[in-house]
C-alpha cells in the first residue's frame, strides 16, 4: 500500500474536478480574481513533480523554500509530498545568517525563494549542496513554473511508506540552534483524518484562508482540512480586516490566531449579520484570552474553537464541536492522542494540579533533525514527547473536567502575533552588540500580538547606547516579528540568589503601555 500523502488527498478529490478548489479574489495585488479547480491541481503538481524528479535527487532529499503565500506556494508543497521528497518550508522574514544557518544544516537538494532573493539565497544554496536553486515569485511567476510549463501534467505518485518523511519544519531553540522536526507522512496524514471528523468538515464547506503557508496551522492545518474534505478555499495572501470582512459572508470556517480575532473584534462593522453563513471559528498558536472569547460571544453569537497543537505533534487537543467549549481551555486529547500532565520526576498530577505537559500519537514527530541527543532528551523512555509547555486538566468536581488549560512554557518561549520568539536567541543578538555589556529578553502582554518582545539592555560602563539605532540594526539581522517593540537601558538587571536573571520581575517593570 502507498502511505503518501498526497494520495489521500487525492482520493477525496471531488468528483467533479472542474470544481472552484481556490479562489484568490481580486485585490490590488493580485490583479483579477483567479481560480482553480481541482483538475488544476492535479496536472500542476504533476508538472512540478516531474520538474523535481528529473533533477534526481536521492530519496529523502529536501526542498527548501522561502516564498511569498500565493496558491502556487501550496501546488510546490503538494508536488513536492507527490514526488516522495522532502517539504521544508521557511519563514519569509528570515535575513541572510538565518537562512544560512537552515541551509546548512539541512542541507537541501532544492532551494525555491522570491527573485528579490535570488542573488544572496542561491549563493548560500550552492554553498550547502543544492543542486538547483528556482524562484517563484506570488505573481505566479519564475524559474521554477516556467520550467515545470515544459514538463508532463502526468505524474506516477511516488512510493511512500507511513515512517518516510514529507517535511521539516524548523523550530527555533532555547539553546539558540534552530531544530527541525521531522514529520512523516503517517504523521500528517493521522492527524488530518481525525481534524477533519472532529472539526465536520465536508465538501461543502468553504475554508477562509489568512494564515501563512510556512507554518503548520496555515498549512497542516488549514490546508490538510480543505483538501481532504474537498472543499473550496478563499486564499487571502495576508490578513486584512477589510478583506476578512468581506469574505466571511462566503464563508462557513475560518481558523486563525488570536491576534486575528482581538483586530476582527475592534472593527465595529464586525457583527452577527458578517457571521451568517459560518459554522466554525478556530483559534490556535497561542493563547486565546478569556476577554477575546467572551467578546466574540457576545459580538457574533458564535463561540470560538480552541485547539492545542505544535510544530513536532501537529494537533493534539480541541474544544469539542458539540458540547461545551470552555474559554481559557484547549480542550480535550484528539481522539487517537494521548496527552498527560505529569511533575518534574514524571509522577501523574491530580486534575487541577500543574505540571509538564506530555504526548503520546501516531501524529508526534520522530525527532529532530540531525539531533539525536536533543530528540533522545525530549522524549521520556516510555515514549513521551516532553512539550515544554506547563498545564493542568480541570478539577474532577468541575465543567472543565478532561479540558486541558496551558498556563505557561517552560521554555520560556514568547508568542507574538502566533510566531515563536525564543529570547536567547535575541539575546546572543543583542549581546553581540557594540556597547552591549549583558541582555534579557522578555514577552509583555501585548494588545494586538498577545505578546510583545521587549529587551532590557545594559551598556558597558563608559559606553552609550541608543534604542533607536539598536532597534533599526536589529532589523536588519533578525526577523521583525523577533525584533524588541522596546528597548529599555538599565544599569543593572536583577538577579535572584543563584544569580538568575529574575524576568518575572522585568515583566512586571517593563509592560508595554
Ligand atoms: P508552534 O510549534 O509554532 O506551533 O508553537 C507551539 C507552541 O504554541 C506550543 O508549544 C504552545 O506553547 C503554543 N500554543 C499552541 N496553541 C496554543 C493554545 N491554543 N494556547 C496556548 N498556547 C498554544
């Protein structure tokens, strides 16, 4: 039996295959609308498939690619699934030691960027082994579709097994080495299968798409759920309320981050009537606050889904479709996922007690990329995946009993507009600075990114240092999402006994106004 991917999906194709399967509406971007159907997406994934399989490349090989959202990024994805290699997908704000450093480790067979990138990128790309390095542009333009033009729109689907891997996505670490995590097409395909039953998805839904593509909640998520159910999908290339806005009385599910709901909920001309024709807003990434929940309530009468998932597991809790869905809470284990709450010597803590949140499924990655001794550390010997957030399961005497709440990460990761910002990385930054003695880096409630990244800087002695040049050389070097909203010069930071940095402290001091 063939496990890939793309066969699944393929299977559930509607069978009228002139069918609309993505609309991008018309917008001073894009031009005129565009759509294509299901046909289209078959022979164009075919064509870029027999372009990826002719260069050869040995089993397993991946295919780097930085692009700008369009719906010929998602064709790129599903061709490469269908041609049996490896998808490894790269945020469009990396800067060039970023994307030196994914290069390099993961050492592509493929590199696909924007033209506006080619003459750095391609350069970092052959340095690290890649055989052909192709643009594609969002206008639907470059080398890669003009020459997969030339190649069949047949395509035999390659030979997968469910253990073979269909993608990497790059996590950034504490440590401050990024780690890829290794998915196989088991994996996606598990997970898919129970989201879409649990979710209800049909043919007949149509998916509202603003989420970017490099990301598993835009991509695994969103995407998987449309192209198993057979559903059309309305492809924005951004979020924009205006736009949301108009489309979302086309629409019947929308998944987004709660950043997307807090900017839907302060425009006024969001209401009920907007909602008509939806049955599910789904909300992920990072924690939903309870205010946003309650607002949305109250604005359009329908209650937001909250789910739990990551870059390694990929889905792993929801709010129930039917049945209460608790604000505050990421809901129960997906069917086929096991998630427990444990102490730090793994011992299983009572409902309503805290601790270390552990999962077990046929969705949890394999491990990380060239990293056994991280993958062997974050897994416990009888086969649980470490997450590194923190949580607890409601008390037995409450509604919330079996509802999983995250209350923090021991990874003291920050999540700002639903992208991962881990401080240390940051802070080898900063630090590398010229004046800079020390750093800490910390998230701040922050009331359109749920987080905001602020940096609390101290000079060498003798040394000045000015915010604003320190923020526009930051911006220059590292992704703007990664880039301190403040920076705060001080002359010393605190420190408990052990000499730690106390950043519950900072935060307090240091809120964003
Ligand atoms: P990523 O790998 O980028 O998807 O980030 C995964 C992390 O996002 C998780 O480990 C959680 O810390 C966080 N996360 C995802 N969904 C939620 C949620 N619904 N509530 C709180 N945190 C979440």
């Amino acid at each position: 039996m063939n496990s890939n991917l793309y066969a699944l999906f393929a299977a559930r194709f509607p069978k009228d295959k002139q069918a609309c399967a993505i609309e991008v509406p018309e917008s001073k971007a894009t031009g005129a609308a565009r759509y294509y159907t299901w046909d289209d997406i078959e022979r164009a994934t075919a064509k870029i498939a027999n372009l990826l399989a002719k260069i050869d490349l040995p089993k397993g090989s991946r295919v780097a690619v930085q692009v700008e959202k369009s719906p010929e990024a998602l064709l790129l994805y599903l061709a490469t699934v269908r041609a049996g290699l490896v998808y490894l997908p790269l945020n469009t704000a990396y800067r060039e030691s970023e994307m030196a450093y994914f290069l390099g480790d993961a050492e592509p067979g493929v590199v696909v960027c924007d033209r506006r990138n080619f003459s750095w990128l391609s350069r970092l790309a052959f340095k690290s082994g890649a055989r052909h390095v192709f643009t594609l542009n969002d206008d639907a333009t470059g080398s890669l579709l003009e020459r997969a033009g030339h190649c069949s729109d047949q395509f035999a689907l390659a030979q997968s097994a469910p253990d073979d891997l269909a993608a990497i996505l790059y996590t950034s670490g504490t440590t401050g080495r990024s780690k890829g995590a290794m998915l196989s097409h088991g994996n996606l395909a598990s997970n898919v299968q129970v989201l879409k039953d649990y979710w209800r998805f049909t043919s007949k839904d149509v998916l509202l798409h603003a989420l970017p593509l490099f990301h598993i909640h835009g991509l695994f998520v969103a995407c998987h759920c449309a192209l198993i159910s057979g559903c059309k999908t309305i492809f924005l290339n951004r979020f924009d309320t205006a736009e949301i806005l108009q489309k979302l009385p086309r629409s019947t599910v929308f998944m987004g981050v709660p950043t997307f709901y807090t900017r839907l909920l302060s425009d006024p001309g969001f209401d009920a009537e907007t909602c008509r024709n939806m049955r599910l807003f789904i909300s992920g990434s990072a924690p939903l606050l309870t205010e946003t929940f309650n607002s949305f309530i109250a604005r359009t009468g329908h209650t937001i889904l909250e789910r739990y998932g990551m870059s390694e597991t990929a889905m792993l809790t929801s709010n129930p479709y039917e049945g209460l869905r608790i604000g505050g809470t990421v809901g129960m284990p997906l069917p086929g996922v096991s998630v427990r709450v444990v102490s730090d010597t793994d011992a299983y803590c009572a409902p309503d007690e805290i601790g270390n949140i552990q999962v077990k499924g046929p969705n949890v990655f394999s491990g990380y990329w060239r990293m056994p001794e991280k993958t062997r550390e974050e897994f416990t010997d009888d086969g649980w995946f470490k997450t590194g957030d923190v949580g607890k399961f409601g008390a037995a005497d409450s509604d919330a009993k079996g509802y999983l709440s995250i209350v923090g990460r021991s990874k003291d990761l920050i999540i700002s507009g639903g992208y991962n910002v881990y401080p240390k990385e940051i802070e080898t930054v900063i630090d590398g600075m010229e004046g800079v003695l020390e750093s800490a880096v910390i998230g701040v409630p922050h009331a359109d990114f749920g987080e905001g990244v602020v940096a609390v800087v101290v000079s060498k002695s003798g040394c000045k240092l000015d915010e604003t040049t320190m923020i526009a050389a930051l911006k220059s070097r590292i992704a703007n999402f990664k880039v301190p909203k403040l920076i705060h010069v001080v002359d010393e930071l605190p420190r408990n006994a052990m000499g730690k940095v106390q950043k519950n402290r900072l935060r307090e001091l240091y809120s964003i106004k």
